[in-house]
C-alpha cells in the first residue's frame, strides 16, 4: 500500500513539474547579471568585510545549479544544437571561477578576486557570443 501511494505521489510531482522556459532563461540571465552588478559594486565601493562579492557570487552559483539540472539543447536555436557541450562547459567554468572568487574575498585577496571576476565575464560573453542571436 505504502509503495503505491509513494509511487502515486511521485508520478503527480513529474505532472506537475513546470518545464524551464525561455520565461525562467530569461529571469535566471537577469539574476546572473544581477550577481555580476553586485560584484563590480563590491570592488568600487567596498562593502563590508566584501559581503557584495560574495552575496554576488553565490547569486550566480545559484544560477548555474539551476542551470546544471536542464538540458541546453532544448533551449539552443536548431543551428546551434551541437554546441550544448560549449555551454555546459562554461557553466562549470563560472562555477569555478565563483567558488574561488567567494574564496578570495574571504582570504581578502582582491587581486585574485577581481581576477575571477573578469574570468567569469568573459565566461559569459564568450557563452552568448557564440549561442545567442
């Protein structure tokens, strides 16, 4: 009995589950931008003990979770559907560059993080350079 309703249970989750649009690839872009604002804030203006670019760098993080649990091809134009592994690739080059740049601002080494974070960007726009339109 218990097995049915926990298979009964399971299969409504998988109904229910909301597909990842162009909606959320949109709203998750602006976060990671938002992330990227927050760190470049955090070097001009210096927040306290660097709390902007780690609070900038696990909003990024958070984004390429996010990011890792979908499947890029079915979000690539047609033209573009063999570069999937590019994309993976930069997502975990990102997630990287983001764990050493939170890892710098606590060792407050901020010549490494700003090297991350110009890493990170250029993980970005060489990403959207090459799959956008």
């Amino acid at each position: 009995m218990k097995k049915i309703v926990l298979t009964m249970l399971i299969m409504a989750g998988l109904l229910c589950a909301e597909s990842y649009t162009k909606a959320d690839r949109i709203k998750d872009m602006h976060k990671m931008a938002g992330g990227m604002k927050l760190i470049q804030n955090g070097f001009l203006y210096r927040c306290p003990e660097h709390s902007c670019l780690i609070d900038g760098a696990e909003r990024i993080l958070g984004v390429v979770k996010t990011l890792e649990t979908q499947e890029m091809k079915d979000f690539l134009p047609e033209d573009q559907k063999y570069a999937y592994k590019f994309g993976q690739k930069s997502a975990r080059m990102i997630e990287l560059y983001a764990k050493d740049l939170i890892d710098s601002a606590k060792s407050n080494n901020m010549d490494d993080a700003l090297e991350d974070y110009n890493q990170i960007l250029r993980q970005c726009a060489s990403c959207h350079l090459r799959l956008r339109k």
